[in-house]
C-alpha cells in the first residue's frame, strides 16, 4: 500500500512538471505572437490552452483523493497541498499568456508603436523564472526557488518602465496612440503577474522542503537565515 502510495506522489509531480512545461511553452510562443503580430500564432495558444485546463482538473482530483484516501501526514500532506497551490498558480499563469495572445489580436492589423525592447526582455524574465521554479520544484532546490522569489523585483521595474514610456511619453502626448499602446502596457502587466505567480510558487516549495514560511518577509531569503 505504502509503495502505491509513493507511486502515486511520484506521478502528481510529474503532471506537476509537464504542466510546468506547457506554461512555459505558452507564454513563449505568445510573445512570438507579438513580435511577429501572428493571429495564427496568438489563436493557437488560446486553443492550447485548454490542454492545461484539462490537466488542471487531473491533479486538483487526484490531490484530493489522495488527501481523502491516502490521510498523508507530515512532508507528504504539506506536497499535497502544495501541490493543489502550484497547480493553481500554474493554470493562472496559463491564462494570462492567453490574455497577451487577446492583446495580440486587437493589435494584428495595426502597426506596432514602436519596436518592442523592454517587453522581450519582461518576457524572458517570466520563461526562466517559470522555467526555474519548476527545476526547483522538480529538485527541491531552495537556492534555486530564493533567486525565482528575488527576481520579482526586477520584473516589477521593468513592468513600471513600459508602463512609464507608453503613458507619458505616448498615451498623454497623443490620443491617437492609445489603442496601441494600451494592449502593450496589458501585456506588460500579465507578464508582471505571471512573475507574481512563479514567484509564489517558489515560496511554496521554501514551504515544503522547510516547512518555512517566506510570504512578504524577502528578508528571510538572506543568507544563513
């Protein structure tokens, strides 16, 4: 019974990961969408998209079966419920790539404002910070998940420098500019909070192999703390 147990923790994570996968794949090929201003490309992350919300389902029942069957205590109970935040976090990160494909195609028979440099570079930020938190994940690697939680803060700056450039220096000079400029600053944004929800899986997984909680206490991350 214990080794069917463990058989099926081990399988969790590994839906875990692949989810992961999907995610960082998504938004990766919406920034493509952007940068090429691709309708095909943007409509198909949308439809892919129902693949992660499908396996979404997959692990929130299996998590709850197995707290419901299994009654896991201690270091399996706490990647139990880990396990259903992550998998929320991960859904949600999903669905704001297909909130960048929207934005893709209210700009695809428009010209873009201007060449895209800092939303890339925001772009990057997310996919190995999604990239990371998973390896983190998949190694119980805290090193790894403290430098995921501390790049958060660059992601932020970088998210408030488009939105600076877009506002001022276009939106409130000219009017006209707006219906461009305002799916980018959008886009600037989901990309921020896909940050958000990579970062909050890092300190979930802080969570489960310290049992030590890091939420709004960055401090914590020195260290020897």
């Amino acid at each position: 019974m214990e080794r069917h147990f463990d058989e099926e923790l081990l399988q969790l994570k590994k839906d875990i990961l692949y989810m992961g996968t999907l995610v960082e794949e998504a938004i990766y090929k919406s920034i493509e969408a952007l940068k090429h201003l691709s309708q095909k490309d943007a409509i198909a992350v949308i439809e892919s998209d129902k693949q992660v919300d499908a396996l979404e389902i997959k692990i929130m029942q299996t998590c709850v079966d197995l707290l419901a069957l299994r009654q896991p205590v201690a270091a399996d109970l706490r990647f139990i419920t880990m396990a259903m935040q992550i998998n929320t976090d991960l859904e949600r990160m999903a669905d704001l790539a297909v909130d960048i494909c929207q934005r893709v195609l209210e700009l695809v028979d428009k010209p873009l404002l201007k060449p895209l440099v800092d939303i890339p570079k925001l772009a990057e930020i997310a996919c190995q910070m999604t990239r990371d938190v998973i390896k983190a994940f998949l190694n119980e690697d805290i090193k790894l998940a403290k430098t995921v939680i501390l790049r958060d803060s660059e992601a932020d700056a970088l998210r408030n420098l488009v939105q600076l450039e877009l506002t001022n220096d276009y939106m409130l000079k000219d009017k006209s500019t707006v219906p461009r400029a305002l799916p980018l600053l959008l886009v600037a944004r989901h990309l921020e909070r896909i940050c958000d929800h990579a970062t909050n899986i890092a300190e979930d997984i802080i969570y489960l192999t310290q049992a030590k909680m890091v939420k709004h206490n960055i401090s914590s991350l020195q260290e020897g703390s």
